[in-house]
C-alpha cells in the first residue's frame, strides 16, 4: 500500500475529498515534499512533531465547492453547514464563516469556538442526544436553531423559554429507516438508533407543536451515516424527508428547511473511490426537488452538514521515526513519536490511511513495515504492513488525510501531552492551536490538605 502521489496527473483539485493529499502538495528541487508552500521536514523542525497541519486552500476549496454546487444544481436557497465535531477551532470555525459556510455544534464547546470563531448564530445549527439545561440556555440565548432529538429536549425547553418572549427555532430529528455505513446499505422501517424521534412518532410531535407559544418548528433533520461512497440512500432519504415534510405542513407548519445531514466519504487509500463533493449536491439537490414536485411542495431551504469531506484531505500529521524493531520473518516495527492519543481512528475503527517519508517520497519502497504508536498499548498501530523505504531514526514520516477526527478525538492517554497545529498557505506558516506541555496536565489536578505530608 502507498500513498496516490498528490503532485501527479490524478490529482483533483476542485475536489479535494478525492485526493489524499492536500491540493497544494508539492515537490521542491531535490524531490522533498511541500504543502501549502511549505517544505514539511522544515516544519517539523521548527514546530516539533507529532504535528498536525491544515492547509488553507484545500479547506478553502472545499467549502466552495458546496456552495457553487448547490448554487448550481438546487433552484432553491441552501446553505451547507461545516459539520464541527469533524475538527472545531477558532481558525476553522471562521474559514467556513468567511467562505459563506454555517455550523452544527453538539456542545457548549462548539458552539462556543462557532461564535467566537465570527460565524453568525443564525447560521447555526445544535444537535445532541443528551443536551444538558445550561446546553439549552446558551443556543436559546444565542438564538442558534435547535434540534429536538426527543421527548426531553422538548420537555427541558419548554421550562426554558420565557413566556411571551421570542421563540425557541426548532428542527425535528427523525430516523428516516435508511442506514449506511460506507459500502454497506440497509433500508428498514426502524434503525436502531440512539439519535432522532422513530417516523411513527412524527405526526403526534406536529400535533403537540400546533399551539405552542414558546418554539417554532421550521424544519426537519436526518442523517444516514459517514464515510459513504454510494449516492442512492440519499435518494431515498429524500423521498422520506419530503412525505415527513408534507405531514407537517398538512398539520399547520410552515416547515421551510429540510437538512439532510452529511456523510460523503474522502479518500484514504487509494482504493477508495468517493463521488465529488459537486456530484453528491447534484444528486441530493435533484432528489429533493423531484420529490418535492411528486407532492406540490414549494421547495424548503436545503442544508446539508459536510464535515470529513470540508477538512479531512486538508489536514495530514507529521511524525518523526525513532527506535526500530526487526522480528526475522515476522515483521518490522517503526516506532514514532505519537499513536493512539493523536489519532484513535486505526485502533477505535481499524482505519487505514497513507504515508510517506517526507524527504523520500520518490525513494522506492523497499520494505514492508509496521507504524507503532508510543503508547502502552499493543494495539497502538497507525500503518500495519505498510510499505516504506528504508529509514532511519529522525526521519519524517507524513500521515495524510488527518484533518477530520484525529484532534477532535484526541486524548491523553498515557499523560501524552496533544501536539500543536498549524496552518499554511502561499510559504507561510501560523499557529492556530499551542503545544500542550507536560505540566499543561495538572492544571485540573488537586491534591487534597491531607495527602500532603507535614513537617
């Protein structure tokens, strides 16, 4: 297995969740890899590794992408929504902003890095299975859409809002019966779910929000899965969503959003194969609109909430190799400074990804090796069987298509502080995110009177 050379003829740059590599990847004069115009060994050096990176123009492209298409294919208004829990930053958070982008958020952390981050309350979007009272508090005050997810959301707001003042923006979630994960489609009447109200349920919540003074219902919510590759099961959520639509409107609501979720897949390895952002809006756009025109329906304002395919391919993360472990006719172990607490995805999910040594990435790959993490795990393996040339000690390895997930569910396992970020574009470099710091770990410690010995 090896990287699909970003700086080759292959390379789809106007849409970057069909690479692996960022779109600015690049190769200086003595053939070492640069992203963003900037050389990656070079950056290793100047900020340390482990090192995650996020490349300006990819994301950038990304966000444009989205909106041109459903510009494009959709006849009526929309807004795509930067799906945060992919990577939430300030940075982030105010790229999809400028880019005419809004959010969802499933945290007061989210939505707090959203605001803060420029992007307007009204472009965003609060979901959740479990939302706290203090939760719900700051997305009303914010005036952020909300979506009830179930009974208790409803219950807790209906404490929440004040009488007679502005209404809470509601959406609806429902399981739409339709599930997909990656390569596998399954269409029922009942998902097993832990998210969203079941569609049997949906006319009796029409007839409760039919008088309420303190919300508004103003849409409905769906999400199918992530990583998907096939475009048909978004057909089918849209013949779902619009029959929920008409019920609703049937029942006396206005109903003028429709968000189907998000779920497109990126590139990992270069077997995968996911449809370009603009495909997937022209299939979702044209579903949506035919379904509609089944049951003269005017058309609602469509949301979609994209997060891996925003930034996954924009991001890679940088190691340095260090100790080397060759078990004869077994296997080959390379040991680098980082694993499972930056990157939980190969051994939370088996996720494969590709690499290279960023001064070699023309070398021809001589051996098979495995990437061991550092932490105290067997199972901390981020490349198993993978293909490299020979390295030594304090090489650079690159990891690409890390942009999604990898912060966003780091860890600290083993009192491993989390690595800093960066963002590049046109040969400049930025911090966007600090270096935690060994002693950055006791801050929230406290050790009690008692335990401190006299004397």
């Amino acid at each position: 297995m090896a990287i699909l050379r970003p700086f080759e003829k292959d390379q789809d740059k106007s849409s970057p969740n069909r690479n692996i590599a960022p779109i600015t990847a690049a190769l200086d004069s003595q053939e070492r890899l640069s992203i963003g115009g900037c050389l990656l060994s070079s950056l290793a050096e100047k900020y340390g590794t482990p090192l995650y990176i996020l490349d300006e123009l990819t994301l950038r492209t990304s966000c444009r992408e989205y909106k041109d298409a459903l510009s494009k294919y959709y006849p009526g208004d929309s807004i795509p929504l930067y799906a945060s829990k992919a990577n939430s930053s300030l940075i982030i958070s105010n790229i999809v902003a400028s880019e005419g982008m809004g959010v969802d958020v499933v945290s007061e952390g989210e939505l707090i890095t959203a605001l803060k981050g420029g992007v307007e309350s009204s472009n965003i979007v609060f979901h959740g299975n479990n939302k706290s009272k203090s939760e719900l508090i700051m997305a009303y005050k914010n005036d952020v859409i909300i979506v009830l997810d179930n009974q208790y959301d409803i219950d807790q707001l209906r404490e929440i809002v004040p009488f007679g003042k502005r209404k809470a923006k509601l959406m609806l979630r429902f399981t739409p019966g339709i599930e997909c994960h990656t390569h596998e489609y399954i269409k029922t009447g009942h998902i097993d779910s832990k998210f969203g109200f079941d569609p049997d349920e949906l006319e009796s919540i029409f007839l409760q929000f039919k008088d309420i003074e303190w919300g508004e219902l103003i849409g409905l919510h769906a999400h199918i899965g992530s990583q998907i590759f096939e475009v048909q099961p978004h057909k089918d959520l849209a013949d779902v969503m619009a029959s929920a639509l008409q019920t609703g409107r049937k029942l006396g609501h206005s109903l003028n959003a429709l968000n189907l979720g998000g779920g497109l897949g990126i590139r990992y390895i270069a077997s995968d194969d996911p449809p370009s952002i603009s495909d997937w809006v022209e299939v979702i756009a044209a579903a949506v609109v035919k379904a509609c025109r089944e049951r003269s329906l005017d058309l609602p304002l469509l949301m979609c909430e994209p997060g891996r395919s925003i930034v996954g391919s924009a991001g890679l993360t940088l190691y340095k190799i260090g100790s080397r472990k060759e078990i004869p006719g077994i296997k080959t172990y390379l040991s680098v400074d980082g694993g499972m607490s930056d990157n939980p995805r190969p051994i939370t999910y088996q996720s494969e990804y590709s690499a290279c040594l960023v001064d070699k990435p023309l070398i021809r790959a001589d051996e098979v090796v495995t990437i061991a993490g550092k932490h105290c795990e067997s199972g901390d393996v981020l490349l198993k069987d993978f293909r490299l040339p020979r390295s030594n000690s304090g090489d650079v390895l690159g990891v690409f298509s890390t942009g999604a997930y990898n912060f966003s569910m780091s860890s600290n396992y083993n009192r491993i502080p989390k690595p800093a970020a960066i963002i590049v574009g046109n040969g400049e470099s930025e911090l966007i995110q600090k270096r935690e710091l060994p002693e950055d770990l006791l801050r929230n410690d406290i050790l009690p009177d008692r335990f401190i010995a006299k004397g």
